[in-house]
C-alpha cells in the first residue's frame, strides 16, 4: 500500500493556495469554504510533519518546505491533469501513442500527412509534443520520438526515414531580378544562422570551394520557422530544406538563391525504444512512416515552384 501518499483533496487544496498566496482564493477557485481549505491543509501538514505555510497577522506565505513542495505538486497535478484528458480523448478501444517531435519538421511535414494515417488507422490517436535533443524514455512519457541527428541513442532502436537537402533561400526582392545567386554574392549578404545547425553555411560554401570568413556570423535562429519568416521579411539568406518551406516557395515569398543543396551527414529518424519495438501499433506507425518516407523521394531545385 501507498500510505505515505496525502488525499488528493488536500494536495489540490495545497497547490491553490500556494499559488494565490492565500487560503480565501484557493477557496474561490475550488468552491470550498476557507474553513475547508484551512482544515485540509492542517490534515496535510500532519501527514507531512512539516509546516508548509506561515501563518501571519494577515494572510499566509509559503515555508521554504513549502515553496519546494509546491513546485513538485504543481507538476505532479498537471502530468494527473494531462493523463486524464488523453484517457478521455481516446477513440473507443483504441489506443494513444505520444511522440516527441522536432518542431518545424512535424508542423511541415507530418501534420499535412496524417490525415492519412488516420485513415488507414482510425483506431489510434497521436500526441505531439515538442523535443529537439536526445532523452531517456523510461519516465518521459513518450512511446517514439521523430529526431534529426545521428543514430544510436541507448536502448533503442532508429529507423532511417530521410535526409534533408537544405538550399539558399531569400525575398525574391534580393535577386533583383537575377534567376539565382553567385556563391560569391551570397557570401556578401547578411546570413541567417540556424542554431540547431551551427555549420550549416560553412560546410555549403565549403563545398563550393569558398573560404568565407564571416560564414558563422550572423542573426542565430532557433527553428527553421523562424529562419524562413526572417528570410521572407529581407533580413538576410536562410540555408533551409526545401521540404520544410514548399507552400513559401511555391507561392513566391521564398525563392532558392542558389540552386546547390547542402546535405548533412545527420537524418530524420523515427526512434523507439526497444522494450517497445514489437508493439503493434508504434508498428503501424513506423510503416507508414517509411512509406511516406520513400514517397519523398530527393528532389533537385527545379522541382519546386521557383520564381520564374
């Protein structure tokens, strides 16, 4: 038996008053009376043997045990919270697979996918969360984790699914009417960096046999969502794969400067972990995965609508 852990009544009760400071609002916001409250934090305090709150001529504060008790509970009521409403999202007999994600990969490429997928599989739901470096599954909550990088992680099996072919992208306002760019005259233009690919640009010019000073510096962009919004708006040169920007070039706001791609040696990989591999449904997701992988075939520059 679990007899160290306190009612859950009494730890909600807990949780709004240590986050409104006050045992009156935590009665307005749980539709108790502040007697109930007051009583419920003293019977949680008993079970604890520690005072979670000082009590003061007016109102109450948090005790330093109670300031760290308060942040632990708050994430345990959530993570209560966020189980609960998967539970209820859930398709009659079927099941809920929660994936981790990287974020500009799964908004422009699998969420315009999966209506696909659900309707090949009707009986399973994904939930998306947003995670851009490598973990340990046991405890995270997550089944499979769609990951750019390298392959490898502890206990658990990668299935390849893609490389990406990143290209010079700008404001078609910045060819002046020219089709493309020179290396050379790219080089002269401000660069937007992409953080999660630090020597992105480099490596592109370095293949062009060009040494460029100035190839690291520049505006340092998070997500490729963001590097694109910035390259749309004149601010500089984005190395982005085309993939994750057909709609922007495709409708003119974006176009390929240059038409040479810069490859990484890392890849999109499906991850999962090992204990989970013979899951049927992380199965069916994998399959489908690959297939729709395959059907992203490379493709060269001329493939997308580019500005004509």
């Amino acid at each position: 038996m679990r007899r160290k852990i306190p009612n859950l009544g009494a730890l909600m009760a807990f949780e709004s008053a240590a986050r409104h400071d006050s045992f009156t609002k935590a009665a307005e916001e749980l539709g108790l009376t502040q007697g109930a409250v007051c009583r419920r934090i003293a019977q949680l305090e008993d079970h604890l043997g520690v005072p979670l709150f000082v009590r003061l001529p007016r109102g109450v504060k948090l005790s330093e045990a109670g300031e760290s008790y308060s942040r632990r509970i708050a994430l345990r009521l959530d993570e209560i919270e966020r189980d609960t409403l998967a539970l209820m999202s859930q398709p009659s007999r079927g099941v809920t697979l929660e994936l981790a994600v990287m974020p500009t990969f799964a908004t422009r490429w699998l969420l315009p996918r999966l209506a696909r997928f659900y309707a090949q599989n009707p009986d399973i739901s994904l939930n998306l969360s947003t995670q851009t470096r490598p973990f340990l599954f046991d405890g995270s909550g997550f089944d499979a984790a769609l990951y750019f990088g390298l392959a490898g992680w502890p206990g658990t099996q990668a299935h390849l699914l893609m490389h990406e072919d990143s290209y010079p992208v700008c404001c078609p306002s910045l060819l002046k009417r020219r089709k493309s760019l020179t290396p050379e005259q790219i080089a002269e233009l401000p660069l937007i960096q992409q953080a999660t690919r630090p020597y992105a640009w480099r490596d592109w010019f370095s293949a062009r046999g060009l040494l460029v000073p100035r190839d690291m510096m520049g505006m340092r962009m998070e997500l490729f969502s963001m590097s694109a919004q910035a390259a749309m708006l004149g601010t500089g040169v984005a190395l982005i794969p085309a993939m994750l920007i057909e709609e922007e070039l495709r409708e003119g706001r974006l176009a390929i400067a240059n038409a040479h791609a810069h490859r990484d040696d890392k890849a999109y990989h499906l991850i999962v972990p090992e204990h989970s591999a013979a899951s049927e449904p992380l199965a069916r997701l994998r399959d489908w995965l690959l297939e729709e992988a395959r059907a992203e075939a490379p493709r060269g520059p001329n493939s997308y609508a580019l500005r004509k």
